[in-house]
C-alpha cells in the first residue's frame, strides 16, 4: 500500500456566507503523485453559485461596504498572521494537491502567500488618488478629486500551478479595495481555498466577503459563475483558450476582466554571457515546479559560439534532477498535476520526434519503482535539432521541456524571440550591460528579465501581451482592477 492510501480520505466542501456547505455531487481528488484516492470534493451547482453570488452582495451592502481603508489593511495583516500560524497545514493540503516538493511549497507558495496580503496592506495604505485645481475665467477655480469604489462582486478563478500563491495575489487586492468575491480553484488543487477562507474568517473577515466554491469549467461552478448576471467582474489566471470562453461569457454585460494567460518564454542567450550563470537560471525558468509555472521558459536560443558549451550543462542540470516523494529532502522535481496533463505533454514528446529532434535529456517516463507507479512522472527533458517554425517551438507545453535553437546576431535572436502569439514574459543572458536594457526593452512581452528569473518586486506590473492576457497586476496596478473611481467636481 502506498503513504497517500493509508492516509484518510478528506471531505473538501464549499465555503459560502461563512460556513462550510455540502455540494449536491461530490468528485474524487486523486494524487498526482501516485495516483492513490486523498479528497472527495463538493462540487456547488448553479443554485449554489448563486447563494454564494448574493451571500457578496450582502455583505457589501452591510458593514464591509462601509469599512476604512486602515480597517482593512489591518485586516490582511492579520491574514498574513493567520496563514503563518497555520503554515504547516498549508503547506500539507498544498503538497497533496500538487506533488510539489514540501520545500518549495514553504518557500514559495505558502511563504509568498503570507507576503502577498502584507505587500497590498501597504499598497493600499500608502496609494493616493488623483486630484487637481482647476482654473477658471475670471478667477474662479474648481477642485477635483477621485474617490476609490470598489469594482464590486469579483469572480475569482485561479490554476492549479501556483494554487495559493496565485489565489492570494488576486484575493488580497480585491479585499484591499473593499470588493466580495467568490473564489473558484482548480478541480485539481481545491484545498488550500477553502483553508484560507476560514482563516479570513478567523482573522475577523464579514460572512459573505469571501466565498469558495469547488467545481470545474463550463456547465459547472465556472460556468455558473462567469455567467452570473450580478457578478461585476472576473479575473482569471489559466489557459488562453480559457480567458476567451469568459471573455464570451461576459460580452453581453459588458464586464471588466483581467486576465494572465499562457505562454511560450523565450530564453536569449548571448556568447558574451556568463554561461555557469546562464545554464543555472535555465536550468531554474526551465524545470522550476515540473515547468509548470506560466513564466518558466521553453524556447532557448543561443548564440551560436556557446550553442554546445550552454547545451551540454543544461542537458547536464537535467539529468541531475531527482524526481521523488515530496517530503523526501532529496527530491528536486514533483510528478505533473494529472495523468491527463501527462498525456498532453507526452503527446509534444511525440511530436518533436516527428518534427526531427535530438533528445538531449529525458523524453520519457521515470521508472521510480511500484510505489509511484501511478503517479503523473515525466522526465525533464531539453531538444535540440527542431525549426523554429515546428509545432513544439510554438505551442505551449507546460512541463519541465525546452527546445535549444542557435542564433547568429543580436537582431536575428530578437526576431525569433518575438516570433509568438504570446507575450508573457522573456530572459536576456548577457555581460554586456547596454545590451541588456537594449535587448530588454524590445521584449514584445510582459516581463524581461536580465540575468535573472523569476524575480520580483510585487509592486512592479505583471502581465502579458497577444494570447498571454489582458491588464495587469502588482502594486497600484491591481488596484486599478478591483477598484472604480469617482471623480468628484467642485466649483470654488
């Protein structure tokens, strides 16, 4: 018998107008990690969506509508209390969901969780609003000033990549600007949801203000939820195709959405890099979490004097990985999030063979004995040998792949990195320091990062260009979602 099946089965249910509440149906959480039965969730039909839609207007009728912005910045301070003071608990229904390493769900998702509230406690506290003295003829004046409302009843809707940490970067922002909102989480990852919802109400959060329910896509609670006439907006983090259905969805009521789609990163690698530097921040935007972070890269071109020095080290980090049980200190690299998710990536492996690739690492399935049999393994994997043009360098994969292209001059490599319908985020590998911002800054994405991966500064904008969404995130740049202002006029 597996560790997960001598576990007990948890009942995971909806969290609506403060309380815990049953679905009419319930479907089976299965562990990505060996595939044994950890959750029967409860699914919310359209009756209970639409308790939960009206439990969020109550409450922004009722005394949450009313609340200063001190008031609830110390709100999300206590939040950040309470997520630390259940960290463990966290950190436990985060790895069961996902197969995650237990150390990167402490210093990722749970840790950057707590942050998050803290980060928009201050952003709120400290963001002021336009105004400006008007000049009139004949000496008059008139003073205008905007006034911060909140967007309303918020649809929130968050993958099962980053589950918590993505659930808190969009919950903290709304709650901050005094919106209620119903949380849908993936079916995949439903549990660390319902957690943080009733530590919300431990931290003395209005019943209504945060409501959770559990369900899946169209003719679900998704579905349900984006067509909801009193829902006043939506933001979304998931697959494009995805944030286009909610996009229909919302058209006829002419409601605002934010959206952080997907995408497919590319890596510039210049000869003049720094290339144990370079092969070990590939070796992270590449494989971090399985690849399954919408950021991670899976295009890396590279200037063709250091094409086989930067190919050989990153094959070198591949098969150095260590995919294992995720309370294992060993462990470096969880299972993908489902069998189904498998099936996709394994579908590319396929493909890139047809379209001619060179398997420098991986390209198949782990053997890491009975015990994990059923889980959702896949081994890292890097190609070379593929067109810039084929299919695999140009559909997003989502998994812990990248395919290696060389390039010969600095616009040639700025051209193939642009060369996407996605514009989500890119990485410059590079010495020389003109060429950095140079490059950098003609990035057709979201995000450029230099020498570096995945850091950020939380009140610096977040977001992509073409398929990869609309709006952005972080800092004052949330606010303005999840907030409308009113421009009050007065003549002096």
């Amino acid at each position: 018998m597996s560790r997960s099946n001598s576990l007990p089965v948890r009942e995971i249910r909806n969290f609506v107008d403060g309380a815990l509440v049953d679905g009419v149906h319930t479907f089976d959480k299965i562990s990505p990690v060996d595939g044994s039965l950890i959750g029967r969730v409860h699914e919310a039909d359209q009756v209970l969506v639409d308790v939960a839609v009206r439990a969020a207007r109550r409450a922004l009728d009722g005394p949450w509508g009313s609340t200063t912005v001190p008031e609830r910045a110390r709100l999300l301070r206590r939040v950040a209390d309470g997520i630390e003071n259940r960290f463990d608990e966290l950190v436990a229904a985060e790895v069961a969901d996902t197969g995650k390493p237990v150390a990167l769900a402490k210093e990722l998702d749970v840790a950057r969780a707590a942050a998050n509230f803290r980060a928009f406690a201050d952003t709120i506290s400290a963001t002021g609003l336009d105004s400006f003295l008007t000049e009139l003829p004949g000496g008059r004046k008139a003073l205008n000033y905007a006034v911060r409302k909140p967007l309303g009843v918020v649809a929130v809707i968050v993958p099962w990549n980053l589950p918590l940490l993505l659930l808190t970067w969009k919950l903290a922002p709304a709650l901050a600007c005094g919106n209620a909102v119903i949380v849908k989480p993936s079916e995949e990852t439903p549990s660390t949801a319902t957690i943080l919802a009733e530590i919300l109400q431990e931290s003395g959060l209005p019943n209504g203000v945060c409501n959770v329910v559990h369900g899946f896509g169209p003719e679900s609670a998704g579905g349900y939820l984006t067509e909801h006439p009193d829902v006043d907006g939506v933001t979304f983090t998931g697959e494009s195709a995805t944030g286009s259905a909610i996009m229909r969805a919302v058209a006829p009521r002419v409601r605002p959405v934010s959206f952080e789609l997907g995408g497919k990163n590319a890596a510039l690698v210049f000869a003049d890099t720094d290339v144990e530097r370079a092969v070990d921040g590939l070796a992270r935007s590449v494989f971090t979490n399985t690849g399954q972070v919408c950021l991670c890269t899976e295009r890396v071109y590279v200037q063709r004097p250091v094409f086989d020095e930067i190919a050989a080290g990153l094959a070198e980090r591949a098969r150095a990985l260590r995919p294992g049980r995720p309370e294992d200190p060993a462990t470096t690299t969880g299972p993908l999030i489902s069998q189904a998710h498998r099936e996709k990536v394994l579908s590319y492996f396929e493909l890139a063979r047809k379209e001619g690739a060179e398997v420098l690492a991986g390209g198949g399935i782990p053997d890491l004995g009975p015990d994990l049999a059923g889980g959702s393994w896949i081994e890292p994997t890097l190609w070379t040998g593929l067109e810039h043009t084929d299919r695999t360098m140009r559909e997003e994969i989502f998994g812990p792949v990248a395919g290696l292209i060389p390039f010969d001059t600095e616009e040639e490599g700025i051209r193939l990195a642009n060369d996407s319908p996605y514009g989500l985020a890119s990485c410059v590998w590079t010495s020389n320091l003109d060429r950095g911002h140079r490059v950098a800054q003609q990035m057709r994405t979201g995000m450029a990062w230099v020498n570096t991966w995945f850091l950020r500064d939380l009140r610096s904008p977040f977001g992509g260009t073409g398929l990869s969404g609309i709006g952005r995130e972080g800092g004052t740049h949330s606010l303005h979602f999840y907030s409308e202002p009113t421009n009050v006029c007065v003549q002096l």
